[in-house]
C-alpha cells in the first residue's frame, strides 16, 4: 500500500455536524467503585478522537458504555442517535472493531478471514466478492490474500483486522491499541488507513498508550483519570495551554561555563554535555541571546524541542484528583 511520510490532523470543527457519540453526565458504579464519574463527551461525525488515561482511568469502561455492553448508573448514552443499552444490536451492525488481541485464524488465508465476517455481515453474493477484494486492496494486501494469516508479519496482520473492520462500511469504528508493537513505518500506513476511513465519514474512537499517535492522528483527544475527564481539546492546543513552559533549549557547549552567572531568564540544568534550558519561548531566545552575547564562540549546537502531548498526559496524571483542572 502507499502511504505518506506523515499524518496531520484535519482543521475542522468535530462538532459542526452533531454528535456521532454524545455521553450526557454519565456515573457508572460497580459496588462502591466508581469507575466513571459525571462524565460528559460529544464526539462528531467524522472526527478520530483519542481517549487517553492510565490504567484504571475508566476508559474500557466508557466503551462498554458506547457499545451497549454495560448502561450507565447515570446519564444517558446516545451512539449514531440510538441509546445502546436498549438497542445495542442496532448499534453494533453500524459499528467496526479493531481489539488489541487479533482474532484472526491464522490457518486461513487473509481473503477467508475477511470472507469469512463478510458472510457473517453482509451474506455472500457478488458484490459481496466484490467488496472483500475492495478492501484487501484498500488495506494493500492483494498481493497476499491467498497466503495463510500465520506467513504474515504484524503491520499485514493490523492491516487485514482493519480491512475486516471497514467491511461493512461502518459509521463508527472502535480501536484499541490500534499500532500497538509494530514498527514506525508500519503504524503510519496504519494511520493512513484509519485516516482515510474517517475522510469518508466514519467516527473513529481509539485508545492508545502511544502518545505521539494521538497528537499525530487525532482531531481531539479527552483525557481521564479516576474516572473523571481532566482535559479535552486538541493536542495541539493542550500543549499550548498545559504545558506551554516545558519548551526547551539543549546547549551544547565546547568548554563548560557557568550560566547561572548570567542570570538567564530561562530555568536552567547544567549538564555533562553543555546545558538545558527549558520555558515559554520568549523566555528561551531571550536566555540564548544571553549566551551568544557571553560565549558565542563555545556555542556548539543548540537543539529546540518543543513540548509534547506526552509531557500534557504527565502533568495531568500526575497530580492529586483534586489539582486538575476540570475539563472544559
């Protein structure tokens, strides 16, 4: 399959055409756990949102909710219109699923296991057919269909699970640890896929502990943590207004010097290798100014880097329940 060097989200608003999935104060409790707390999440059509948090977050637990295999203590869930507690089936035939754990058989060949769901969705016809090889090519996998799923390596076999999951055309598309294990290469033509399904209209809500996917594949991202949702807007814009400090300098010098004689503005870490300056941006040209005024010609390189949606997932989760900010 072709892919691209990189995935860029989509500057669009994910609400303009009404919600795919709306979540309206949902509790859930199992005893006296709560495992979802007062949550509220519209999520639109189309968009490819990421839903991140620690183990125990109450993420899986969310998803059960989505998918009708739990109802809410409180709230009300509303997927693609329909309430799936009530009418979870429905909810389920317009809905694909990607698990961590791969059900493939790998005794078959990768045409048979789409086959195979593509008789259990839409029966066994010729366009049927013509719909397996649709999306073996779509998923790059033509030239394998006939090879047994065992021969394939884990980026082919990711790809074959979401060729299965985009059969039947779904309107929403659950992912669980979408590239989890596979190579860079292959988890962009991973990402490419996925982008490419909801460049078509389809909602996809994924899970991921790969951080660098959800800022590079989401359109938004919530983040939850003892059941409550903390953050939730787009990576870029959590980066800016959580962690807008953490930008940082890497100075390499040829023979050490003492910065903190001069006083730069920027907070400072000495280092083996030179030093580390780390701020708002004005803050860190201001400081390296300093430094080419004072001892330009030790200056060996300077390396930028800037905050990451990492260093947002960090500084949430890390702090107390009661010294986060609440979502807005």
């Amino acid at each position: 399959m072709s892919s691209t060097p990189d995935v860029a989200p989509r500057q669009r608003d994910p609400t303009a055409s009404g919600p795919a999935i709306a979540v309206e104060g949902v509790t859930k409790r199992f005893g006296h756990v709560t495992a979802v707390n007062d949550l509220t999440l519209h999520i639109g059509a189309g968009e490819v949102f990421g839903l991140l948090g620690p183990n125990g977050a109450g993420k899986t637990t969310t998803i059960d909710m989505v998918m009708g295999l739990t109802g809410p203590t409180n709230g009300t869930v509303q997927v693609l219109g329909i309430d799936p507690r009530r009418r979870g089936l429905a909810v389920r035939q317009l809905t694909g699923i990607v698990m961590q754990q791969s059900a493939l058989d790998a005794y078959l060949t990768g045409r048979e296991n789409v086959q195979i769901y593509a008789e259990l969705y839409l029966g066994s016809n010729g366009a049927v057919r013509r719909r397996v090889d649709e999306v073996l090519a779509w998923a790059g996998l033509s030239a394998a269909a006939n090879r047994l799923v065992k021969t394939y390596s884990g980026g082919m076999k990711r790809r074959l699970d979401l060729a299965i999951g985009a059969l039947h055309r779904p309107r929403l598309l659950l992912l669980d640890e979408p590239t989890l294990g596979l190579d860079i290469q292959t988890r962009r033509d991973v990402w490419t896929l996925i982008r490419d399904m909801a460049t078509h209209g389809t909602t996809v809500l994924l899970t991921t502990h790969y951080l660098e996917e959800a800022d590079r594949l989401c359109d938004r991202v919530g983040i939850m943590n003892h059941g409550h949702l903390i953050a939730l807007d787009t990576p870029e814009h959590l980066r800016a207004t959580i962690v807008g400090d953490l930008h940082r300098l890497t100075v390499r010098m040829a023979e050490p010097c003492d910065g903190t004689a001069l006083g730069l503005p920027a907070h400072l870490e000495t280092t083996e290798q030179g030093m580390v300056l780390s701020g708002a941006p004005d803050l860190l040209w201001r400081s390296l100014a300093r430094l080419q005024d004072a001892h330009g010609e030790n200056l060996l390189e300077v390396t930028y880097a800037a905050p990451t949606l990492d260093d947002v997932f960090l500084r949430l989760t890390t702090e107390r329940p009661s010294e986060t900010a609440a979502a807005p």
